[in-house]
C-alpha cells in the first residue's frame, strides 16, 4: 500500500517570517509562536532592545522642565505636546517624555557657574549673534568691522563681522554694575573667536556658554538658564530669538533682530533700562515694566 503524501501549508507566522525575511528580520507578534523569529533576528531585537534600556536609562536622569504654555504661545514657540503640564499624571511623567522630545547637548558635562563674588549682584545673559554682532560668510559684504577665520570639521571659513551700534559703550555700562554672561547658540570655534575682538582683555564679559550648553527642542536651540547656579529673580537674558529663552520667558528682555541697520538704538535703550532696574529687587518685575512700557510706545507709533 503506498502512504498517502499530505501536503502541508506553512503555518501563517512562518510565512511572516519567510516574507519578512529578506528586510533582515522578523517581526514578533503580540502572541508570538515560540521558535518563529529567526536566531539572527533575536540577536538583532536583543541589542535594541538593550540600546533602548540604555537611553533610556540615561534620558531617566534629566530633570524636569516645566514652562508657561501661554507665554511661549505668545512668543511664537511652538510647545512640544509631550511637554504640557495640562494634569499631575502628565507632570509625574515628565522625565519619560523628555526622552522623546528634547536632546540634550552635552548638559551633564557644563558644570553652573562659578560663585557670584556678591551675592547681591545681578546676571544678564547676553545673546551674541543679531543681538550683538552680525556676521556673513562669503562673499564679503559691503560694511563689516573685522573678520574671523574659525576652522569648523576641518573647513577654515571667512565670517565678515558687523557690529551693532552702540556695542562697545554697551558691555561696558553694564560691565560695571552686573555679571555679564555671553550665552551663544553658536559653536565655540566661532563664537570665541568674536568675543575675543569684543572683549579683547576679558574686563567685561565674566563667563562664555556656547552651543554645548544649549538644550536642542524641535530643531531649536534652547538656553536654559536654571542649571546655572543663579537665583532666577536676579537674572535676566537678551535676545533676539523668542525660541532661545522658552524655559524662562519672564527673564526675557526681547530685543529687534540687527543686520545692517547703522542707526539702531536698541542698545542705547537698555542702557538706560539696566541703570534704572536696580532700583527692583527682582529682574522679573523690572522686565514686566519694561515689556509694558515698550508695548505703549509702540501703541503710540501706531497712532
């Protein structure tokens, strides 16, 4: 008697992995049938699975951040989903949705600051870029005060350096009565090479923060001024870039972007608002009178 020959059909998940098979892997099942992923596979699955633990291990660590949501709306800083305080489950877990939202440049390795000399002395941090200067690569253009040559991934680059009116008689005012703190989204090659020329003998400028102390959001270089060892209400920041100070926008003083324009006034007018903010205890008050006063002169340029 000859046997009878039954034809078998694969059972639906090895002809998962056999399809699947030539991505390099395959791809379990929430119920998945022991012995259907391939050997080399598993190893594969291992090792990310393990890169993940590592991550977030490591993401575990980061502090969390909280911010105003209104406020950031108001300045044009789109606020990550992920990083909305709307209830108390969301708050516990900031830490986990950090991981998936926020990279941190080398955070953990920039130390805070050196102690304050004066406790009572107040911080301004400094934005360098359209805040301070402005600089164009080539080819030249037609008004610059001097140029730089950093050598940034092996490239040596000409940048063409404008300063902004005012800038010299500016960090010198405020030199005298504040901390300053140059806080650049810039890199380090670049950036210290214009401080350098601003503050040729390191009187006015107390301390340099570069990109490498920034927090990357979205694309977006974030400076986070809470990791600095410096009481916050003492502290205020200037710059041109609503995105760079979203942690902290009640220390903010938000000043016009500056390109060419050589009949630019802004510095000239925080002069005289850092001379008349010692009179607050808080920075953060002082801002708010000033953004008010600021927002009715405007008002009455419109009129």
């Amino acid at each position: 008697m000859v046997p009878r020959i039954v034809k078998r059909t694969p059972t639906k998940c090895i002809r998962d992995c056999r399809r699947i098979g030539s991505r390099g892997h395959c791809r379990p099942r929430r119920s998945p049938i022991k012995g259907c992923v391939p050997s080399s596979a598993s190893s594969v699955l291992a090792s990310i699975n393990k890169s993940l633990r590592r991550i977030f291990k490591f993401f575990s660590k980061l502090a969390r951040i909280t911010t105003s949501n209104s406020s950031l709306c108001k300045k044009g800083f789109k606020i990550p989903s992920k990083l909305s305080d709307e209830n108390e489950e969301a708050t516990a877990a900031a830490p986990r949705r950090l991981a998936s939202t926020c990279k941190v440049l080398a955070f953990e390795d920039v130390s805070a600051l050196p102690s304050l000399d004066s406790p009572s002395k107040k911080t301004i941090f400094l934005d360098l870029d359209e805040t301070l200067i402005h600089s164009k690569s080539d080819p030249p253009p037609e008004k610059f005060d001097f140029i730089v040559r950093p050598t940034i991934n092996g490239e040596r680059l000409n940048f063409y350096v404008l300063k902004r009116p005012g800038v010299d008689k500016f960090l010198q005012a405020i030199s005298e009565r504040f901390e300053v703190v140059i806080f650049t989204a810039g890199l380090k090659e670049y950036a210290s090479l214009i401080l350098d020329r601003l503050d040729p003998t390191g009187a006015m400028v107390s301390h340099r923060l570069y990109r490498d102390s920034c927090r990357e959001m979205e694309g977006k270089f974030v400076k986070d001024l809470s990791g600095m060892g410096r009481d916050l209400k003492r502290v205020v920041i200037v710059d041109d870039n609503p995105n760079a100070y979203g942690f902290q926008p009640e220390n903010a003083l938000p000043i016009a972007p500056f390109i060419d324009d050589l009949k630019d006034v802004e510095l000239g007018k925080l002069i005289k608002f850092f001379e008349e903010c010692e009179e607050f205890d808080g920075m953060r008050e002082a801002v708010r009178l000033y953004s008010l006063l600021e927002g009715e002169d405007h008002r009455k340029l419109l009129l």
